[in-house]
C-alpha cells in the first residue's frame, strides 16, 4: 500500500505535513537530501529547506503548518492569476497557460505516461478552444491503472521535477483519490493532477471516480468529495499549439451538466455548491 496510504487519514487533517513527509521519501529518499536543482524563488527555497532539513522530525504541527502555510501564500501570491489578474487572458495569460501545459505534456511522454484534459480545462478546450479565462489553473486526469501506484508516482514526480514542476501539496493516497498539485517555476501557472479509479456500483455497473480536499470534504465518508463519470475513453483534439487527448462531450455534461455550453464563472467553492453534478452523495 506504501507510505501514501499508511499515512491517508493523517494526511486530511494535516495535508500540508503529509505530503512534505511524502516527499522528503519520494525525492531522494533520504531526510538530509540536495534540494532540487536551480531553485530560485523564495517559495521553491522554503519548500526545498523544508524537504532538505526534515522538519516534520523536528518541529510541532503547528509549526509546521505555519510553515507551509507562509509557502503556499508565495505561491498563490506568484501565480499567474495573481501576478496578472486583469490581463487580456488571450494575450500573455493564454501564451503561459499554453507553455506549461506544453512542458507538462513533455515531462508525462518522457516517461510514457498518458494523461487527459480534465475538469475546467478540458470544458475550455473542448467548448471554446481555448483556456476559460477565469480559470486559475490546469487539471489534468490519470486514469489508476498501475499495479505499483507508488512507484508511478514517483516516477511523475521526477519527471516533472525535471521540467520545472514543484509539487507542493499531496491529497489522498495512491489506492483512494489521489490529488497532486504543482506549480511551474517559470510559468507561475498551478497544476492539479487527479487520478481517476474504476470501481463498480451496488448494481454491478463499473464507473470512474475522482476526488478533492477542501471545503466540507473532512465531514463526508471518506474524508473527501468524490467525483463520478462513466467510463470513457478519452479522444486526441488540437489545442493550444498541440494534440491532447480529451474525455467526450458526456463527461462534460456529467460533470456541468445539460447546459454546459453556456459560459458560467464560478470558483471551486460555488461548484461545490451545486455548480458540480456529478458530485456522489454520501
């Protein structure tokens, strides 16, 4: 099961903690490691002493989430939505967005991994044919189709180490709804890579589930809001300078639903709200 989902529970009411400790295995496996190579912003100097130094070993709860706390505002705080949040998203916010989405596309075939658009970006390249221009960020799915989950992951993150990717939060475990979230150190534009899972409904019927962290998640069953999609096949579209494989129209209407070709703007609290369909109830 590995350290992921020893560590699962902990991990949601701590996320920050969990995923450092994580790390800190994943990337050298060692607690006194080199910090990446060429870090130069602050927030990628905070969480290289962070993994370098070990100091989940060393320090309280408490002071720990301060720490990352301070680290997550820099990087919210650096990117490209805060940095240029009325810029013409057409213009320089759309070139960056199409940058990254490009390295990140890169760093994945360099170690033969597939992937998908997911969620909003895949809802923008596939009704507009472009990024939405209130979107903060880049979804991508994986489908959970390794017999060594840990090992993949690790395996990404070093890849997308290698391409400028900083991971700063790890969510769920490798088995049960894993979340990773990145930040590109050139670019300033986030990442959200979600795992997608088969499982098999009381009537026998097999469908694709997601998850995320936030808002109400530790109240529900497993600590987390969880997404279903019947199964699909994802279909290659070209988008943004390149061919990306997408998921069809009915993961969309799942997921927005009936009217999801009409342009609404709202934020990942609002989805939870009701703005998200497929959200299972339990």
């Amino acid at each position: 099961m590995g350290i992921l989902h020893r560590h699962a529970r902990r991990w949601y009411r701590s996320p920050s903690q969990g995923a450092y400790e994580q790390l800190a295995n994943m990337l050298g496996g060692s607690q006194h490691q080199s910090p990446p190579r060429n870090l130069t912003s602050k927030a990628e100097r905070i969480f290289a002493d962070f993994l370098q130094n070990s100091m989940h070993a060393k320090r309280t709860t408490e002071e720990i989430d301060s720490i990352v706390q301070a680290g997550m505002t820099i990087v919210k705080g650096n990117s490209v939505a805060s940095l240029a949040p009325n810029a013409r998203f057409t213009d320089g916010k759309q070139r960056l967005f199409a940058e990254t989405l490009q390295d990140l596309d890169t760093a994945l075939r360099s170690i033969g991994e597939s992937y998908f658009l997911a969620a909003g970006t895949a809802l923008g390249a596939i009704r507009d044919g472009q990024f939405i221009p209130h979107d903060d960020d880049i979804d991508i799915g994986m489908f959970d189709d390794s017999a060594d989950g840990s090992g993949r992951l690790l395996r990404v993150t070093i890849a997308l180490e290698k391409w400028g990717f900083v991971p700063f939060q790890v969510l769920g475990s490798v088995d049960h709804g894993l979340e990773l979230r990145c930040i590109h150190s050139r670019t300033k534009v986030n990442i959200d890579i979600n795992w997608f899972y088969r499982e098999a409904a009381k009537d026998g019927k097999p469908f694709l589930w997601c998850a995320t962290y936030f808002g109400a998640a530790e109240r529900r069953a497993h600590q987390k809001y969880r997404y279903r999609h019947d199964i699909f096949l994802p279909r290659a579209i070209s988008f943004a300078g390149g061919s990306y494989l997408v998921p069809p129209v009915e993961y969309l209407r799942e997921y927005y639903g009936e009217d999801w070709r009409v342009p609404k703007k709202f934020d990942y609290w609002e989805g939870l709200a009701g703005e998200y369909k497929n959200i299972i109830p339990e």
